[in-house]
C-alpha cells in the first residue's frame, strides 16, 4: 500500500498485534519492518566547519573542504557521473570500500579518482539482489527473465539508454548489465528483454 500512514502499532500481551493506518483500516500482524530511513553523522565535521549538505560534501578525491581531511562511505556527497543530480550520497558496502581504496592510494602518494559504478547487493534467504547503477530519472522498466521463475532482472533505462538494472538470481545479467550502465548503451526494449541475447553483446 502506497501512500498509506501509520497510526499507531498495537500490541497485545506483550506481542505486536497489527497496525492501524491513518484512514482508520486495522490489519492484523506478527512482525513489523520498520523502514525509517538513515542520518549521517556528520557533526563532528560540520563542528570542524567542513561544508556539510546532504552528509559531507567531498571533491572526486573524497577530499572535504578542511584541508588534509577526507571522507568517505555512507555520510558523503561525492560527484558522481552515473547520479542524474552530478552528486550524490551512496549507503553501500563496495561504495565505502571502494573509496577506501582510493583514499588511500591518494594518501601514499598516487593520483587517482573515484569513478566506480554504484552496485549493492544483498542475500535474503534463497534470493540474491544485485543492483547496479542509480535508476533516478528512468522513463522505462524492461523485465529480462520470468519472475515466477524467480531469475529475473528488471532494466531501468532513459530514451532508450541503460540507467540501471535490479538483478534477481541473475548474476550474469548483473555482471554483463553492469557494462551497459559504464558505457551508456542505447538498446531497444525487445532487445533487453530477450534471454537469446547477452547483454555483453549489447556493449560496443
Ligand atoms: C540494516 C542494514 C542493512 C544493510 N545491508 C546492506 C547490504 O545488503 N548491502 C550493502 O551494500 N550495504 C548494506 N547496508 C549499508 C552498509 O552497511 C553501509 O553502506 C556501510 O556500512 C557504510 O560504511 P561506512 O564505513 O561509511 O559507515 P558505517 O559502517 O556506518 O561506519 C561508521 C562508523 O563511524 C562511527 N561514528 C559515527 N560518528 C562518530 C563519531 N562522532 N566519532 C567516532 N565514531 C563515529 C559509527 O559508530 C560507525 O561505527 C546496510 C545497512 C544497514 C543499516
């Protein structure tokens, strides 16, 4: 249910017993999953006066702007090519390792930049998720695979082009996908939606 508000979660001896929505419907429950999203802590920096917006904003170097201070992982916007909005603050493992990685090589002297697609997964029971790419801005959804299978991808993609793909039991949709994302391939939705084809082939 969309757009439907919580008014209260009830319990009864002791155990949750089921919610009641705003518009007064009570559904019974036995488990609540309560998604109330995240705030990143960045008081100390913003303390230090480091330039915080939505986290601590950094340069494609994770630099803040104090000098010889960095940031990385979930509390920083980054500039990043494959964000609709040029910048972004990414919650994930590989974003966080990832630009560990190249803070540090920075820190022993190289020269480098954070340019790595964003992708997460997850293991949840027997599903496998793999995401790769940011899908804000898609105008269409192509689905790869059957779902009642339960191996499927869905492709987001903008005027054709591939913005992201959502990955199901799918890892070779998301290993070829993820090419289609770096190089901004424009492929019709037929295309994308048959299995006889492999994404790879689609990359030029
Ligand atoms: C329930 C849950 C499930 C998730 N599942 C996935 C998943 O399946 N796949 C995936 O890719 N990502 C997942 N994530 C996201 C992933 O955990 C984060 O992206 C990742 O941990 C970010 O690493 P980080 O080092 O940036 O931040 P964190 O791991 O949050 O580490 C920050 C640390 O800084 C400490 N800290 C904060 N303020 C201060 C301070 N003032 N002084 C000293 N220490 C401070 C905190 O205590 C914390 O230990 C999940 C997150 C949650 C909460």
């Amino acid at each position: 249910m969309l757009n439907a508000a919580v008014d209260g979660i009830e319990s009864r001896a002791g155990r949750l017993s089921g919610v009641w929505l705003a518009d007064g419907r009570w559904f019974e429950a036995q488990v609540a999953i309560v998604g109330i999203g995240m705030l990143p802590n960045v008081e100390v920096l913003a303390a230090a006066g480091a330039k915080v917006t939505n986290g601590v904003d950094v340069d494609a170097q994770c630099r803040t702007t104090l000098p010889d201070v960095f940031a990385i992982g979930d509390c920083v916007l980054h500039p990043n090519r494959f964000s609709n909005a040029g910048v972004v603050r990414l919650e994930s493992v590989q974003n966080a390792t990832d630009q560990a990685a190249m803070v540090s090589r920075i820190l022993t002297g190289e020269t480098a930049r954070y340019d790595a697609i964003p992708w997460f997964w997850s293991q949840q029971f027997d599903c496998q998720l793999q995401t790769a790419g940011l899908l804000h801005g898609f105008d269409s959804t192509v689905v790869r695979g059957e779902p009642k299978s339960g191996a499927f991808s869905i492709i987001y993609t903008l005027q054709g082009r591939v913005l992201a793909l959502d990955c199901v039991n799918a890892g070779r949709d998301f290993i070829q996908g993820k090419h289609l994302v770096m190089k901004g391939v424009v492929a019709d939705a037929e295309t994308l939606a048959s299995t006889a084809i492999d994404l790879r082939s689609l990359v030029t």
